[in-house]
C-alpha cells in the first residue's frame, strides 16, 4: 500500500516518520522542502504535486493549519479531487471546522472516494513518539480499513461516529485543554503571588484530583519559561474560532470557552501567538505583575 502524506509541519512531520518507522511506503508534499528532503532521507518518495500524489496513491492523509488549507488542497484547482482514482481514501488528519469536513466528504463521494476526518490531540511530543489520540468519524467500515495506518501514529484511536463527528471531539478537546491551561496559570500565579513555590504546590497537588496531563505537559513549561510551541497560541485561536462558530450552530452556549478565546486574543497581540500556548500563563502574569519560575 503507498500512502501520500501532505502537510509535514510541527506535526506531520514526526507523524510521517513514524509511518515509515512501521514500514508504509510513503510519497509526501509540503511546501517546505527542507521538510520534504528529510523524509526522503529517510526513504519517502518526494511529490510532484497534489495530482501526482493523489493518481499514484491508494491512502492519502493531509495533515494542514485550518479548513481552507485542506479545501484548497483537496478541491481547489490541481487538487488532489482532479487526480483521484474511486476507491481511494482521505485521512483528513488536521483539525478543521466538522461543516467544512462534511463538504470535502461530500464532493469526494460523488468521484467513488472516501473520506475519514481524523483529527489529532498530544502535540509535538506525541507526534514524535506515536502516542497521539486520534478522533475519527467517518464510515466504520473505512475505520476499520484504516486502524492500523492510524495506530502507528497514536496509542489511542477512537471511532466516534459519522462524518464530522472526529472534528466535533477534537473541538471538545480543544475546549478542556484551553480552559485546563488557564486553571493551571491561575493557580501558579496565586502560589507566586502570596509567597509560595509554585513548583512545590505544583508537586503537591498533581498526585491527587487536580492532576491532569495538561498541568503535567505545561506547569513545567511556565516554570521553566520554555514557551517553544508544542502547540501555538495562534492554532489554537484557530480552534477556538471553530469551537464558538460550531457551538452557535447548534445552540450550546460555552462562556468560559467564548472568555479563553479573548485571553488568548491578548496574549495574541503581546507577540505570544508563535508560542506555545503555556504562554497563556503570560496574561495572568500581567495581570498580577509577578512571573511564575520555580
């Protein structure tokens, strides 16, 4: 079986490499073509274009930013629709709007092609050593088909339901993370501010109901000042926007998710939105003019 791999960022990269680890031929596409080289490197062919990948390939997984890149690189002109054999796959793997993944699903359908939108939640470092969690919907049928390209990329893979259904959880997801970030920077901030280590009471208070693997992954990271994105305050402004537009659509209002959009719309316009969105602590920090270190 030849896979095409299209999108290798942060995120694609590592999970492409992987694949290859577990021995699928891979033919990749990024518009970074030092990206491209080190894949090759590695034994992945390097695509000519979307087309190219899209007539030889019989899986092909886009990894990308935001619903419009994967509409203009599924559907828009010498796009992967225009070189499609029925029969083939799409593993939508970025995370996009779920209204927008029903729309490429739809005009594959109509050329014999199926789709899974699968998005992905665990950042850089789950990328890099395959234990993501991935969120499928989709036909089961082609869940099936697709387990075990997926499971070499993740520790868990979850079928969720119809088309759409992965993006709806991964917005959940979303949602939990951005408002778990914030809990975490408050509660360090008010350690720092009446005097107390916030690494000790970090420590102290990860063993029992608080801890969570979000707080593991990031109170180190505000501590240490190392706000290199894993995952950026921009992408997840990104996310957010799809939560809120999604969240309209079918009448669930979400306050603490609509008040994390606009901490990290400030964080945005300190120059943080490169960061790793830890750096949401950043905002707390101003507020309180205090810095949390260990």
């Amino acid at each position: 079986m030849k896979i095409g791999f299209i999108g290798l960022g942060i995120m694609g990269k590592p999970m492409a490499k992987n694949l290859i680890k577990a021995g699928y031929e891979l033919v990749v596409l990024d518009l970074n073509k030092a990206a491209v080289d080190e894949l090759t490197a590695l034994g992945a062919q390097a695509g000519k274009s979307n087309v190219d990948i899209a007539n030889q390939c019989d899986v092909i997984i886009t990894m990308l930013p935001n619903s419009p890149h994967v509409k203009a690189v599924v559907l828009g002109e010498g796009g992967i629709i225009e070189g499609v054999k029925p029969g083939t796959i799409l593993i939508d793997m970025s995370s996009i709007a779920p209204l927008a993944s029903r729309e490429i699903y739809e005009a594959l359908a109509q050329k014999g092609v199926e789709m899974l939108d699968a998005p992905v939640s665990g950042g850089e470092p789950k990328a890099i050593d395959g234990t993501l969690s991935v969120m499928v919907g989709g036909k089961k049928e082609i869940f099936d088909k697709c387990y075990d390209i997926m499971k070499a990329m993740a520790s868990s893979v979850v079928y969720i339901g119809e088309i759409g259904a992965g993006n709806i959880a991964k917005l959940c997801n979303q949602i939990v993370v951005a408002i778990n970030i914030a809990a975490v920077s408050e509660a360090l901030i008010l350690a720092k501010k009446a005097g107390v280590s916030p690494d000790l009471v970090y420590q102290a208070i990860r063993g029992g109901l608080a801890g969570s693997t979000v707080m593991d992954a990031k109170a180190p990271m505000m501590m240490d000042r190392n706000f290199k994105p894993g995952f950026r305050i921009d992408l997840h402004i990104k996310d957010l926007n799809n939560v809120l537009e999604t969240s309209h659509s079918v009448g669930a209002p979400l306050p603490l998710t609509a008040q994390l959009m606009e901490i990290m719309q400030a964080i945005k316009l300190d120059g943080c939105g490169v960061e790793d969105h830890a750096s949401i602590v950043k905002f707390y920090e101003k507020l309180a003019e205090v810095e949390v270190t260990r």
